[in-house]
C-alpha cells in the first residue's frame, strides 16, 4: 500500500493539474490493460461527460444574463 505524506503542502495550479493528468492517465491505462473497460466505453464516457459538462455552462450562463 502506498504511504500517505501528511504535510500541508501549496503547489501551483498547475502542477495540481499535471498531477491530476497523470493520475489520470495512470488509471485508464490500468483499466484498459486489464479489460476492465474498452476503449469504445472510454471514449463514450468522455463525450457524456462533455456534454454534461456544456449543459451545466450553459445552464450556468443563462442565469447570469
């Protein structure tokens, strides 16, 4: 089991973002190497999630007119 450091630590929000990319990127090759998903269902995953994403925004703009 990994070790968890519990020191307060203030990184950019970039490196926040690279860490979350990597992260990321770790878990679906994880998943996709032991067939847990496909790529087909990674993919149409990605697009759900992008267009719920656009939704929120837009649902998100109109209240602010």
């Amino acid at each position: 089991m990994a070790e968890r450091i519990n020191t307060p630590t203030v990184i950019s929000a970039e490196e926040a973002l690279r860490i979350e990319i990597i992260l990321n990127q770790a878990l679906i090759d994880i998943l996709l190497a032991k067939g847990l998903i496909s790529e087909d269902e990674l993919i149409k995953g990605i697009k759900k999630i992008k267009r719920e994403r656009e939704i929120m925004t837009n649902d998100w703009d109109r209240h602010l007119k």
